[in-house]
C-alpha cells in the first residue's frame, strides 16, 4: 500500500461515509491481503446484521485471508507487529476493537496501555497497514456514560493511531479529504454504495464491520490544468526507491510481491514560477570535445576483435553530457512514467480504463516496467496527465493548460536533477498517444498519417484494422481542422499532442536545461522531442534512443531528429519498459569503457604489471594467486579440497 507514498494508513468516517470500501479500493491492487475482523459476531438473534456480515464475507476476493481478533483485543497488536514486510493487512474497523477492549469479559483492564500498545505496533510495523476508524469527534456528547465511555475511548485510539500513521484519511459522503499529510496523493473516489453494514458505533452488541467490498474507480480522467499558476510552491509526486527485484518464486506459487516503492499519481497542480517558455529559448549544449575524445580513446584500450561497435555511440553521448573524456555508468537512474488518455478516435480500439491499469500495476511494483526499474534499481515517478479532447473535434488541450504542463514537466526535471538523477527515462502510458504522437510528426515533420501510425493489437493479439482506419481518420481530420493553423510548437501541443506530449516537452526541455540526458522510448518521448526543438534545440542532443521497438513513427522521429537508435530488437514491452530492457548493455559498454586499461602496445600495462594506475583506465579486480597453505590441497569450509593456487573466496 504505500504505493501512494505511505506505509500505514488510518481511514475515518462517519457512519455509511464510504469509509470501508475506500480502505479497500487502497487495497484491490495488493496479490494478497489479510482482513483483520475486530468486531464480535453480535446478538444472535439480530438475523439482520448476522445477515450483512455474511454477504460481506462471501464478496470477499478469494485471494484475501480473514483474521478474526474478536475474542482478544490484544491480538490485534500481535497481528500488526509479527506482520512481515510483504505483507498487506485491512484492519475494519477500530471501533469494533474499542468495543470488545470495553466488553466486562475483559475487565478490568488498562485501556489506555492497551491503546498506547497498538500505536506502538503501528508505528513500528514493517507491513503495510491500512486501518478503519468510524469518527466520532464530531457528533454530539452522548448521555449515557457508557455511550461517553465507548467515545472517549474511541477518540484516544484515533488519535493515538493517526499519530503513529504516515497518512490520515477522513471519508464525508462518499468524498476523502486527506488530512496527513498535507499534500498526499489525491483521494481515491469512493462509489456510492447503500447497502454498507456500518453500524453506529455505539452499538455495542453487534458493533461495525465493514461494508461489502466494492472497488473503485481508479480511471477518472485527470483534472484540468489551471490556468492560473497560483502563488504557492509546487508539490511534485513524491519519489520512492525500489528495493532489490524480488527472487522469481517457483512456478506453483502466487506471484511475488509488491514492491513499496512506486509514486503516487498526481494531477498536475498549480504552479508558482516565472519561467518563460518560448521558441529560440537557449539551453545548454553537451561538450563536444570530450564526446570525439572518449570515442578514440576506446582505439587504445585493450579491448579483443572490433571493440564496442554501435555502442561507442553510448561512450561519445555519456562523454558529452558529463563533460568527460572517461564517462562512468549512470548510477542514479530515474523513471518518469506520464499517464494521459486522448479521448475520441485516436483511442480507438484501446480497452477503456487500461492505461489507468498499467498505472495501478506500476505503482504496486508489478508489470514490465516495474520489474526492469527495480532490476535497474531505478527510482520510479508517475504523474498523471490532463485528458486529451477528441482532436478532430477542436483543440485537444486549452493553450492555458499547455503553459503549465509544459512549467510542470520542466519542475519534474528540475526536481531529479536536485535529487542528483543522471539519467532519466521518458516512459508513457495513455489510450490515443500513439495517433496523437503521429498528428505532431505529420505537423512538423510533413509526414502521412497512416506511414507513421502502427498497427492496432488488440488485448488477444490480433491486428484490429477497423480501429487503426478509425485512428487514421481521426488524425485527418485533426489536420485538415488546422490546415490554417499556425504549426509553432504550443500550438502544435493545443490542438494536436495534448497533456502527455507537453508534459513530456516540459520534462525534455528541463532536463536539457539543467545538463540531464534522457532515455526516450516510444511515441510520446519522440513527439515530445519533435516539439522541444522548435522551442530549444538544444534539447535533441541531450536524447537517446536505445530502441525504436518497430514503431514507424518512433523511426521517423529518429531520422529527423539525428537519433541513431542503437538496436534493433523490436521490443513493444510498453514505452519506456524498451528502454529499461536495454540499460544494461548501455551501462555494461560504459563500465567497460571507464575501467579497461590502455593496451600494453600502447604503453598500457602487460600481464605481469599489477599497478595500472598510471594507465588512466581504472583499477582492475586483483585475481592474484594465494600463496599455498601448505603441502597438500587445502580445505575451507566444504568437503570439497582447493589445490594450491585456486583463490578461495
């Protein structure tokens, strides 16, 4: 669950607020989760809410473990502390806890140790945790002392539990308001749901349980750019690193877990700056001395047969953008995932809602981007793009709304290279981006629709025809709505590219600025460079294309743009996935380049010489021969003999 930034979680409301299945929409996404049940069974001759809580357990997905506590309030505590770190637990709800912890069976006890107990638990759980509370704070002070005892016990667990949490949720009518901390990731919508069995929670003989489990929607399309930059500082997703990828479990178990370190999505907010974004602006250019000078030093290193080939393109770039005639590999690698849909035909075909998936799926540590930026041990950030209107109607996005993707995207990369980021990755996931990307080539770079737009896969693989002539129309039109238009590049962006491919633009031109190459990887990374170089064409040479993934517009983009893409593997793993297969090699041809001596013909040390560092090429491993032991082979903590000379390690 901390997905969203946070490891624990505490989720108040009222009663029917909503508050149960927006606990668990947080928790849809997690390949398992433990249900802590803290209320009793009830009266039993309360038929009603026996009822309720039957149909609750049977929608339960079959993937998620009960945990029933009813019988100790202290085994609550217990749950939370001995849960492991791949664990995920929904704890509904509190007040069902508060009451047992009141119950006369459990008498006398000290509650308020009790409590303190389970903020302690929380606070130092290495599970990821979310909790249910009903709020109580604000109605009126019972009459009753056991009414005044439940809710005053209740309000010091609430408070003892929300301090412990790294977030604080409050659920009125169906809508969440966050309230720790102060700028979390946006508030999951909660579906309107009648038929929740939320008691109230003084009941004290069947106190509250949670709601049938109903997911939420995770798809709303992004909120508008405001056109008003406002006065306040910028929040940006925040950006978590990824642990170590996981050991493939055996093929008879579940999946691995989830990772805990994506970002949240964002809605791009309101941004304070005086940044000025206008053609010709004048960004900096890589060194284009230490790019040739590290690129014939690879002739005198001594490296068998022909050398690095097409990757001593690799060497030049990373020579040119760190200033150095000896590059080293990029160690702080950071993936920028931009999520935006095109609404009309240039989404055609595409599964409604699956991009948002893709998202949920990155954020829970899953999928083939994750995996290879955890493999790459790659920080990860993911922001959510506005919409995108049908182009062929009108404009795809306000020119207002252009102006601030374009200011927060150059943030974005202004925010990694704070970070000390060397490298970013440009990926992207959104229905419509492709026929959008190939609107902006047909724009600026005269090409024809159907030559640059592929082919349209279905989720069964097959080549849906029907929808790429749809996409092809849509584009057409889109061209011929703005044969008059003026074609500079933020009006490109309005009325063709839309959200993603400015906000990709802003993130180009930021990194340019501030000296970071980028990986680009797909449609919209290629688009975005088309544009950036009528507003600075500085930017193109602080690209690099690992792959065109078989992509007609990606190789157009390449050609014009002067990017050689370095294979041809024609991986379609998703944008920016490509890239982060291809990273490796990238940083392999780097290492090599940085630690290889000078070959002994050239001065370079030969087989005997142990100190190369004169060379200038970098320390090499020392394999030097142990001195024997003694007579005789030698054993070391196996049954299996090291003959003299054999380096034990």
């Amino acid at each position: 669950m901390s997905v969203d930034g946070w490891h624990t979680l505490l989720v108040l409301g009222g009663i029917r607020s909503g508050k149960s299945e927006f606990a668990e929409s947080l928790v849809a996404d997690a390949p398992t989760v433990r249900y802590v049940a803290t209320a009793p069974a009830g009266d039993p001759e309360d038929t009603e809410w026996a009822t309720r809580l039957a149909v609750h357990r049977a929608r339960r997905p079959g993937s998620w473990s009960t945990e029933e506590t009813a019988a100790d309030p202290g085994r609550l505590v217990e749950v939370i502390a001995a849960a492991g770190p791949n664990e995920t637990l929904l704890v509904d709800d509190l007040g069902g806890w508060v009451t047992v912890l009141l119950d006369p069976a459990h008498q006398p006890a000290d509650d308020t140790a009790t409590i303190a107990e389970l903020a302690a638990a929380v606070r130092s759980s290495t599970a990821r945790v979310v909790l249910v509370s009903p709020e109580v704070g604000l109605s009126l002070v019972p009459t009753t002392p056991l009414g005044r005892a439940f809710t005053d016990a209740l309000g010091a667990t609430n408070r003892a539990v929300a301090d412990a949490c790294d977030a604080v949720a409050l659920v009125v009518a169906g809508q969440t308001a966050w309230l720790k901390p102060a700028t979390p990731a946006p508030a999951h919508a909660v579906p309107p749901a009648a038929t929740s069995p939320e008691a109230e929670p003084g009941r004290a003989a069947a106190p509250q349980h949670a709601a049938p489990r109903t997911a939420a929607p995770r798809n709303a399309p992004a909120q508008a750019v405001p056109a008003d930059l406002g006065t306040g500082d910028v929040t940006l997703p925040e950006v978590l690193t990824p642990a170590a990828a996981p050991v493939p479990a055996p093929a008879t178990s579940a999946e691995p877990g989830t990772g805990d370190w994506a970002a949240p999505t964002m809605a791009l907010p309101m941004i304070a700056t005086g940044l000025v974004i206008q053609p010709g602006m004048e960004l900096p250019m890589p060194d284009d001395y230490t790019g040739p000078q590290a690129v014939d030093r690879l002739a005198t290193l001594d490296i068998p047969g022909a050398g690095l080939g097409v990757l001593e393109q690799v060497v030049g770039f990373a020579a040119a953008t760190q200033g150095t005639s000896t590059p080293r590999p990029w160690d702080s690698v950071r993936v920028l995932l931009i999520q935006g849909d095109h609404e009309g035909g240039a989404s055609a075909g595409a599964t409604p809602g699956e991009s948002a998936r893709r998202a949920r799926q990155t954020r829970a540590g899953r999928g083939a981007l994750a995996r290879l930026a955890a493999e790459n041990r790659a920080a990860l950030q993911i922001v959510e793009a506005p919409v995108s209107a049908p182009m062929e109607d009108g404009p795809a996005l306000p020119a207002d709304e252009v102006e601030a993707a374009l200011r927060y995207g150059w943030r974005l990369a202004e925010q990694a290279a704070d970070a000390g980021v060397q490298l970013l990755v440009l990926a992207a996931c959104g229905a419509g981006a492709e026929a959008a990307a190939a609107a902006v080539l047909a724009a600026t770079a005269g090409a024809e629709p159907p030559t640059v737009l592929g082919r349209v896969i279905t989720e069964q693989g097959e080549i849906d025809d029907t929808a790429w002539m749809v996409r092809c129309a849509a584009v057409r039109d889109a061209l011929h709505r703005t044969r008059r238009s003026a074609r500079e590049a933020k009006d490109v962006l309005a009325e063709l590219g839309g959200g993603d491919i400015a906000l990709a633009t802003g993130v180009l031109l930021g990194a340019t600025a501030r000296k970071v190459p980028v990986l680009l990887d797909g449609p919209v990374g290629t688009a975005a460079a088309m544009v950036s170089r009528d507003l600075a064409g500085q930017a193109r040479h602080w690209c690099l294309l690992p792959d065109h993934g078989g992509r007609p517009g990606v190789r157009l983009a390449a050609d014009v743009l002067g990017l050689t893409p370095l294979v041809d593997l024609r991986l379609d793993l998703g944008e920016g996935a490509t890239a982060l297969a291809a990273l490796p090699l990238l940083r392999s041809a780097l290492t090599l380049a940085a630690t290889l001596p000078v070959h002994p013909s050239l001065g370079g040390p030969d087989d005997s010489d142990t100190d190369d560092t004169a060379t200038g090429g970098g320390a090499e491993p020392d394999f030097t021969e142990p001195e024997p032991a003694g007579p005789g082979p030698t054993t070391i903590g196996s049954d299996e003999p090291v003959s003299p000379g054999r380096r034990a390690d």
